[in-house]
C-alpha cells in the first residue's frame, strides 16, 4: 500500500485563490458582475439580437461598452499583437494557448482566403511561441456551408461548386503543410450535423496524410449527439487500418436549441441526447476510451465539467502517464472555468485556454453565442458567479 506522501496529488477544482489569482481585486469584481448579469437569460438573449445589430450600424458607444465587457472577458485580442499580452498572462501561470481567429459571418470565396492567411498568422505566432501549441480552425469559415450540406447528401455538386469544394480542400491542404513544416497542432471545431459528416471526411483524409508518427490534425467531436461515441470509435479503427494517429478533441456540444428545432421543423429524431445526465455518460465514456488508448489517440478534454477533469486526472494517475504526456491535454474557453484551468495548470498537466482573437465586429457573434450557450442551457454562469463572489468575500476577509 503506497504512503500518503507517494500518493499523487489531485488538483483542488475548488480552490478560488489558485483560479482567480491572476486577477486584480478591480477585475475579479467586474468579472463577478458581468457573471450575475448573464444569469439572466432575457437580459443575454435581448442585449445579443442588440449588440448584432448596434454592431453591424458601427455605433461606436456600443464597440467601447462590448470591448470592456464580454470582450474583454472572453476574447485576447483584435489581432495576434494584441493578444500576446493575455497569451503571455496564461503561459506565466503555466497554462497554454489554443489560438483562434474568432472572426464569423463571412461568406465569399475572398473572405475564405483571408481567414486561411490569418490561420496562417497564427501557425507562424505559435511556431514562435512555445505557449501556443496548437491552432483552431473552421471548415465553414473556408467554404459556404451549402457546398458541405450537399456533399453529406451525396447530390451532385455544379460547376461553381465543385470550384469551390477544391479550393476548400487547396486551402486544407495549405494550412496543414504549413503547421506540419512547424510543428504546430491544427484543431478543426464542430458544425452542425447536417455538415459534419462532410467534414469528418476531409478531416480524416487530413489525418491520414499528416499525422504519420506525430500529431498535427484534431477533429472535435460533439459527444451530445447521440451517435458521437461510436463515431470516435469508428475513426480509431479507420486510424489503425490505415496506420495514423487520431487526433480527437472532446467536446459536450455547442448547437443543442438549434438542432432540437431542425428536428422538429423537418420531422426527423433529433440527434441530441434527450437529458444531460446521457451526455455526460457518453462524454466521460468518450474519455474513458481516448485514455485506454492514449498511445495511439491524442486527445483534449476540451470541458468545463468538474466530474470529467476528475475521471481524466484520476486515469491519468492509475495508469502512470506522465502529466505532461503529449497526448494528454485539457481545454478550456477563455474567460470560463478558471477553477480548472489553473488548478490544473498549479498540479504540472497539460491544460491551456482557447483563446479567440479578432475585430469587435466581427467576434461579436462568436461572444453572444458563448454568453447564450452557458447562460441557462448548462449552468456555466451560475457556478462561475458563486465561485468569483466566493473569491471576493474571502480577499475581504484577508484585508
């Protein structure tokens, strides 16, 4: 039987001085109040419909209000420059950097080549920097969505979109070869499930030309969806037939509401797991899997749930893999989850923050998306608030 002292320490997800200790007492209170703000769910859903629009007629008191708020919060920066600071913050408290060019709602073939450039910024930054190991990119950021949905139907596509499929996949091709001459790791985020199918093809192909003895490629999976697990599982066995490694970032899913009444609209079951508490079993089954082979997967916990940090950490001690194995990793927003983030970071795993960047206009969707997501679906603000008025009471206390 091991010693008390040979046993290996388990990070303190409650500890709010590790979490909150990179913020003065001046944030830590305006981050309480932004917090008990987004628990109300009318105020999130009514300030976002505005904050689009105000955005969209460049009213320059609501740029300011955004950037000092949700922004602030949520975002490192207009551009790499700029975001340097924060990356530098995160990497000082042992936590790492997952860059991510936040701009959205671009739609023309110019637009998908200024993103691939920007991903291209971002390679070369993190080349550069050894805080930021990896980059996150999106499929629907590079072509027009209606390109993949007719690609997951097997519809023939027409001149114009076949056009626009092969600069997808030039584009593809450019952003992995240019992260694999530097070694920078590529996270590709999940859409929908009416184009997912379409990108889990091109992301697999990705896999099998580039991640040949190292990991460069990750494709996220979205374990509320209810067939998501045997997905992973059914991508593990392609990798193995065909000798690459499956780069696999875990996430619980970010378009619930959205396809719950795509569902319903078109009279087909929806493709989201009924409770959270299903959910949960699959994501944590998810990491249960990607562990037990861990040699051959590389993979992030990419949560902001206590229970599945603790079911990887534990793994990850009965097993004896090093803390700071490559293949190991957490993840976890910017501006969420502090508690985990640092606690983790203080205990030597590898953990880091994804980190979007980009201008106010153009990040604001990505910022409304992320305060109604978490506002009342999951929980998120609600704990995140008590754990910041928790911090501010205690450092009442000590003064």
């Amino acid at each position: 039987m091991k010693s008390i002292e040979n046993q290996p320490q388990t990070p303190d997800f409650t500890d709010t001085g590790v979490a909150f200790e990179p913020k003065s007492d001046a944030e830590l209170k305006q981050t309480a109040w932004m917090f008990y703000l987004m628990n109300f769910r009318f105020l999130v859903n009514s300030m976002g419909h505005l904050a689009i629009w105000a955005v969209k007629l460049r009213l320059p008191f609501v740029k300011t209000i955004i950037k000092k708020t949700l922004y602030k919060q949520f975002c490192g920066g207009e551009n790499l420059e700029d975001a340097k600071s924060t990356i530098d913050h995160l990497y000082s408290f042992g936590v790492n950097t997952m860059l991510d060019y936040g701009a959205e709602g671009k739609n023309d073939e110019e637009a998908f080549d200024l993103v691939i450039e920007e991903n291209l910024k971002s390679i070369d930054f993190a080349a550069r920097h050894e805080s930021v190991k990896v980059i996150s990119t999106k499929i629907s950021g590079l072509t027009r969505n209606e390109v993949l949905e007719k690609c997951q139907k097997g519809t023939e596509l027409n001149e114009e979109e076949e056009s626009r499929y092969k600069a997808l996949k030039d584009r593809l091709h450019r952003l992995c070869t240019y992260a694999e001459e530097r070694n920078v790791g590529v996270f590709v985020d999940a859409e929908e499930s009416w184009i997912q199918d379409a990108i889990d093809g091109l992301v697999l192909d990705l896999m099998a030309e580039y991640n040949q003895g190292t990991i460069i490629v990750y494709n996220t999976y979205q374990m509320y969806r209810t067939d998501m697990l045997g997905n992973l599982k059914r991508d593990f066995d392609q990798s193995q037939k065909e000798g690459f490694i499956l780069g696999a970032k875990l996430v619980r899913g970010a378009y619930m509401e959205k396809e719950r009444a795509r569902a319903k609209k078109n009279g087909y079951p929806s493709p989201i797991h009924a409770t959270k508490e299903d959910t949960d079993q699959m994501y944590n089954d998810g990491i249960r899997f990607c562990m037990k082979h861990y040699d051959k997967i590389a993979f992030a916990n990419a949560s902001h749930n206590m229970e599945s940090m603790e079911i990887q950490v534990r793994l990850i001690q009965e097993m004896g893999i090093p803390k700071d194995h490559v293949h190991v990793n957490f993840c976890q927003l910017m501006g969420m989850s502090d508690h985990l983030t640092f606690n983790l970071a203080k205990e030597g795993y590898n953990v880091a923050k994804y980190v979007p960047y980009g201008p106010v206009r153009d990040v604001v969707p990505y910022l409304v998306r992320r305060a109604h997501e978490n506002s009342s679906v999951t929980g998120d603000m609600s704990r995140e608030y008590a754990m910041l008025k928790a911090e501010v009471q205690q450092r009442k206390q000590k003064k």
